[in-house]
C-alpha cells in the first residue's frame, strides 16, 4: 500500500487532534517516529497485517509530578519576517 501526500498530511492532523483532545483531558503525549526496521517490527509484534504502515508511536498518559518539560522558545519575529527582499 503506498500512501499519498495527502494522505500523510491528514494523519498528521488527526494526531494533532488527539493530542489536544488528550492534553484538554489532563494527559501528557509524546510521539516517536521509528525508522529502519521498527516499523516492521513493531507491526509484527502487535499482530498487524502485512500492509499496514507505521507513521508514528503514540504515548499518552499522566505525566510523573517531577517530570521535567522543555522550556518553550520563542523566535524574534521581526528577525524571521523579511519584506520587500530576502
């Protein structure tokens, strides 16, 4: 099975969707992207059909009181918006 941009795209969404209806549940998320052989492997371990693909691991759940969280950047805008030239 091959998937289209598109198709890609969409998944994306619907996992952000379920990261914010998670996170508005008083959970934590975290997504892993697997490379190489994990995605095989993990299908296979979990009983999938032979065309099914993975895109993405999903984690969710209470996060541990002493978990640390990055601190969020925030870029200068003025810096990343040029007008009239590059």
């Amino acid at each position: 099975m091959t998937r289209s941009t598109m198709d890609i795209a969409e998944m994306w969404c619907v996992i952000e969707n379920i990261f914010l209806a998670a996170t508005n549940e008083g959970l934590s998320c975290a997504m892993r992207i697997p490379h190489r052989e994990q995605p095989r492997e993990v299908l296979d371990a979990v009983g999938c059909p032979k065309d099914y693909q993975l895109l993405c691991m999903i984690g969710i759940g209470y996060a541990a009181p002493d978990a640390e969280y990055p601190a969020q950047t925030y870029p200068d805008i003025a810096e990343c918006i040029h007008w009239d030239k590059w």
